[in-house]
C-alpha cells in the first residue's frame, strides 16, 4: 500500500459504518468478563500514576472511553473517523471527542497520564506501528501506562464488507504479542504483562500492558 493510502481508506470506511458499528459494540463489554478486567486493571495503573488525562486512540463510537470514564478515569476519545467521533459525542454528550490520527496526534509531549489502544492498531501497516508507538510514548508522561490490544496470529487480509453489510476497504494485520511487545520496547515502554483472550477461537486476541519509560508502576 502506497504512502497513507490505508489512513484515507480507514477514515472512509469508518465513516461509513459508524451506525452500524455504535449499534454492534454498544454493549459489547457486558459479555466480555476478561476486556471488562483488563480495563479495570488499567485504570488502576491510571490510579497509581498519578491520575490525569487518558486517551483512548481510535476510540469508534466511544464505547471503551465512557466504560474508562464509568471507573474513573477521565479519558477522553480520539478517532481518524468523523462519522464515529460524531457518534461517540451524540453518545456520550459532555464526553471529550475529537478527530485525529495516532500517526500525528495533536497533544503536547507528556501531556496525557496514559493511552488504550483498543484494536485500533489492526488497520495499521507494520512500516507504520514503530512511528504510531514512538507518538504514543510522545504523549504519555514518564511512569504513564499503556494498554494495547489486538488480533493475535500472523498475516493479513483486506475487509470489504462490514457492519450492517456497508462496503468497506481496510487490511486488517493480525500480529504476535512479542512482536508487539518489541516495538513497545522500542518505543521507550517497559513492557509488564501479557494478557491472551479466546485461545480456542477463530480470532483470538491479546493485550499487552506497560508504561512511558523504564520505571515499573506499583
């Protein structure tokens, strides 16, 4: 894929399922008992460092960003899709939510107290992770966490069709979390812990936690 052709194709495709992707996750987490634990860890971590300001990168329709805010923590939302950002306000009216890209987030350096990365990453080539890893340590203030997740296995596959039928135009990259991990490590993250979910599935997923820099949290 040439230059940022999979950032425009992400943002349209986004744009066009935002409605039918709101109604699909809105109460995803109900179901899911281990993403219901992984985000109460992480908010926690958010605790011990200090508090502050979090953002959920390529937040969709702003779903992980109210049940953050439901424990706490006082996340906000940034999206590459102005369909779903305008969802996630209509959603969560008062809530933070603006459109930009985790290539080039507009926040100053050390300016967040941490960042979630929830399946987000998937649409990202690998020529591209290292730089969206090296903005999030940017961002995030030294001690700050860090929770990222994604679909676990190896190779990738275009989706042109999505939610509610709506044609779409995306690669989605299933990654291994060591390799994750590396490019966390590599970024100035200290990796802490490695979480797999639905092993036994068709599309397992992973979370890997950890924070800016190389001090561990408590």
């Amino acid at each position: 894929m040439n230059g940022d052709e999979w950032l425009a194709d992400t943002r349209a495709s986004y744009d066009t399922v935002a409605e039918s992707y709101a109604e699909l996750v809105g109460g995803a987490l109900e179901g899911q008992p281990f993403l219901r634990a992984a985000l109460g860890l992480f908010a926690g971590q958010v605790g011990s460092a200090g508090g502050g300001l979090v953002a959920d990168v390529g937040c969709g329709p702003g779903h992980v960003t109210a049940y953050l805010r439901g424990l706490g923590v006082e996340a906000f939302g940034v999206d590459l899709s102005p369909g779903m950002v305008e969802v996630a306000r209509r959603e969560n009216p008062g809530v933070r939510f603006e459109v930009g890209s985790m290539t080039e987030l507009a926040l100053g350096d050390g300016s967040v107290a941490g960042v979630v990365a929830f399946w987000s990453l998937i649409h990202v080539p690998d020529e591209g992770v290292p730089g969206v890893f090296r903005e999030f340590r940017r961002v995030v203030r030294d001690g700050g966490p860090i929770m990222v997740g994604f679909h676990v296995g190896d190779g990738s596959r275009v989706k042109t069709q999505g939610y509610g039928g709506h044609p779409m135009k995306v690669h989605v990259h299933r990654r291994r979390p060591e390799r994750v991990a590396a490019w966390m490590r590599d970024a100035g993250f200290t990796v802490h812990a490695e979480m797999r979910m639905g092993m036994d599935q068709a599309l397992p997923g992973a979370i890997v936690f950890g924070c800016a820099g190389r001090e561990l949290l408590s």
